[in-house]
C-alpha cells in the first residue's frame, strides 16, 4: 500500500477537476472572475462535505468499534478504506449544489443551481477518475478475482496481463483492476456529456444523465471487488447508488408530470424491478443450497456449477435494463407536448 501516492493523486484530481469547472462555468455563461471565486468555494465545500459524508456512511454501517475507540477522532483518520466512495461522490455534488443555491440566491452568479451542476458533470467525472486510478496504490482495494464471475484467472501473457486493467496479486498471479474499468466508465460517461445532443439539454438533465448512468454502471462493478462495505450481506455504496437511482427517478418523473405528460410506466417497472432482481440473485447466489430440496437433482447440480456465471449475467442484464429505463424516461421528457384540444 502506498498511501502517500493516493493522496497526491486525489488531490492532483481535485486540482485538476477544479480547473475544468472553472471553464465549463465559462461556457455556461458565467464570466471569468466569477467562475474564478465560486468554483474554488464550491469544490471545498464540496470536499469537506464528502469527506464527512463518506465517513459517516463507514463508521455508522461498518466502523461502531472505530467510533466508540476513538470518538470523533475516527473522523479525522486518513485510511482510504475507511470511506464510503459513493457516499463522498454524493456529498460532493450536495455541496457544490448548496453553494450554487446560495449563489444563486444572492445573485453572486448568473447560472441557476441546474445549470451549474451541469456544468460540473464532467469535471466530476475526471475527479472519479483520479479517483479510482487512486485505488491502484492500495493493494487489494481496487481490485477483483475473475472466478468471482465464474471466468478463468488471468495468466501471464494474455490480454489482460497488464497495467493497469490487472495488477500483481503477490503470489505469482494477476487481480482484476476493477478501478480501472470504473475509471474508463467514468471517462465515457464524461465523453459523452460533450456530445452536441447532450449540450443542449434541458438545465439539470446532463448532470441527472451522468448521475444515473454513473451509478447504474457501479451497482454491477461494485459486485467484483474482493474489498467491499458490507452491511448485513448488502454491498454499502451498491445501495447508496439505487438510493440516488430512485432520487432521480422521481426528479424525472416529477419534471415529466410538470409538461403535463403522462410518466413512461416502464422506466420504473426497468429501474425498480431490475435493482430487486439484482438483490434477490445476489440473495440466492449466497444461499443458493436454500433451494436444493426444491429442483431436481440434475438441474441443482447444474447450476450450482455454473452459479457464478449464471448469476452475473442476470445481474449484467439487470444492469442493462436498468440503463433502458433512463432512455425512455429521456426520450419522453424531450417528446413534444401534445396539443390539447
């Protein structure tokens, strides 16, 4: 473990994501010394909110030794693995969005809280992407076994024998950098907020799209990792992310509603029924014995070999359909309004 390289690469991405929103503010409008003095106060606020946010969600589902230890000491400690990555995402974009209010409301800026949480969609996926590329100094952390997905390890010489899409595991072989596959999601997802389609949404749905696809990606990613917050047998940031999933989902539905438009009964039936389906496979993927005495012989063995691979690719396909939803609830809130009669 390298932990002084993880901060510096943390910190690097802070830099760096603060002078990318400094210029999306620009291009949203806002003039070069305002952009200047808010996105510096927004990314702080930002970051001392994540920080706390992150810890809590540790230390209140997985750390009441650490907090009854240390107190409010336990705060303060700096292990990377004592923090709950989506928990700090989500309190990133809370501060920033509190901030922008503020601003908004005293007119320290020109753009509403919508616009400049678009504006900070790309420039909070670069900052994931240092991120995650800043697991890569932290042993295990980052990373996960093939056979978790019932596929063959990674062997010297194949394709995946490289950094950084698989690192040394220390006995001779190779560990999935799943960091990496959440870092390359990250820089698509960002790619595709330039688009020119995406450019010209309605104010706050770039930074709702990026959100949605962001977490949908990491509910099935989170599930590869050999480290992972575990509460109860649930996956602590799998969790955090359908939580903000449904957030969104309402946000939509409600700006749906507002255009007078009838909400698209799929999108929820896609997003709702494909986390459930999610849970419950990972449920039987774990207690899978549960149902021996209820299939026959031949049908238990069968899958009971073939679980992992099984029960992966109905969580991918979970996934998959999960991501359909945005789309109709997209294509339905920039479908023209029928006239009334």
């Amino acid at each position: 473990m390298n932990g002084t390289g993880y901060w510096i690469t943390l910190a690097a991405g802070l830099i760096l994501a603060g002078l990318l929103f400094v210029f999306r503010l620009r291009e949203a409008g806002e003039d070069r010394k305002r952009a200047a003095c808010f996105a510096p106060a927004a990314m702080a606020a930002g970051a001392v909110i994540a920080w706390l946010l992150a810890k809590a969600v540790f230390l209140l589902l997985n750390g009441w030794d650490l907090l009854s230890g240390e107190g409010i000491g336990a705060f303060f400690r700096l292990s990377p693995d004592e923090f709950s990555f989506v928990g700090g995402a989500v309190g990133m974009c809370l501060g920033i969005a509190a901030v922008a209010k503020t601003a908004e409301k005293r007119q320290w800026i020109r753009n509403r809280t919508a616009a400049v949480m678009d504006a900070f969609a790309v420039p909070g996926c670069l900052l994931i992407i240092f991120l995650r590329m800043a697991e890569l100094f932290l042993e295990q952390q980052g990373l996960g076994e093939m056979a978790t997905v019932g596929l063959p390890e990674i062997e010297e010489g194949s394709l995946l024998a490289f950094a950084p899409l698989s690192m040394p595991d220390g006995w001779g072989g190779r560990l999935l950098s799943v960091c990496t596959l959440e870092a390359l999601a990250a820089l698509m997802i960002g790619i595709t907020c330039l688009l020119p389609r995406n450019r010209s949404l309605p104010e706050g749905l770039c930074f709702q799209q990026a959100a949605f696809r962001l977490c949908c990606i990491q509910i099935f990613l989170q599930l590869l990792r050999i480290v992972s917050s575990v509460f109860y047998f649930v996956h602590v940031d799998q969790a955090l992310c359908g939580v903000v999933l449904l957030g969104i989902l309402i946000a939509v539905c409600r700006k749906i509603r507002k255009q007078g438009k009838k909400i698209p009964v799929s999108a929820p039936v896609l997003l709702i029924g494909g986390m459930v389906i999610n849970g419950v496979t990972q449920f039987f993927m774990d207690k899978f014995w549960m149902l021996e005495d209820l299939l026959p012989v031949h049908v238990f063995e069968w899958i009971n070999d073939n679980l992992a691979s099984l029960g992966f690719a109905i969580m991918l396909l979970t996934v998959l359909g999960m991501l359909l939803s945005w789309q109709i609830l997209r294509k339905r809130l920039l479908a023209p309004c029928k006239p009334r009669i």
